[in-house]
C-alpha cells in the first residue's frame, strides 16, 4: 500500500511501461475540463449580456414612458388654445353644423 502511494506521488505512472493508456484517459480529463471552463465563461458572457440588455429595456421603456406623458400633455385642449391664441386663432363661438348633401341618382 505504502509502495503504491509513492509510486503515484513519483508519476511511476506515467512512465512505466503501459503508460499509454493512462496518458489517454489524463488528456481526456484535461479535454473536458478545458471545454467545462470555456463553457463557463461562455455563460457568464451571456448572463452579462442579458442583464445589460435588461437595463436597456428598463430605459426605454422608461423613455416611451416619458415621451407618451409629454404628448399627452401637448395634446391637451387647453395647451392648444394657448399656442393658438399666440398666433391669433381663437375657438369658435359657434358650434360647428354638418351641411348634408342629397345625391340624385335618377
């Protein structure tokens, strides 16, 4: 048992005589975890991205927000009388009449 321990702290292992196959099996471990961290990294990239993308959103919408209060706003009856009265345009005493027309298709 005592000999086995120091020959694997050694890399007796690695060298000796059927040190091939477990040359392969050490490679395919380093393989995977080379593509477990790239994977990794590559989801932490995406996280950021989405998160990122988030706050956009959240400022955009924050933005419309704003842009359709301040339409609301200038679309307002009393804000037009306002701007109108600037340029001497006032509102009709009158209400307006519909004028009808009777078509002849005789």
């Amino acid at each position: 048992m005592k000999q086995s321990i120091y020959s694997i702290l050694k890399g007796k292992f690695l060298i000796s005589d059927d040190s091939f196959r477990n040359w392969r099996i050490i490679l395919f471990i380093s393989l995977l975890a080379i593509i477990m961290i790239a994977s990794s990294h590559s989801v932490d990239r995406k996280v950021y991205e989405i998160a990122r993308l988030n706050n956009e959103v959240k400022e955009w919408r924050s933005a419309f927000v704003d842009g359709r209060s301040k339409l609301m706003r200038l679309k307002m009856e009393s804000g037009i009388v306002e701007k109108m009265a600037v340029k001497d345009i006032y509102i009709s005493e009158n209400p307006p009449q519909k004028i009808k027309v009777k078509s002849s298709r005789d």
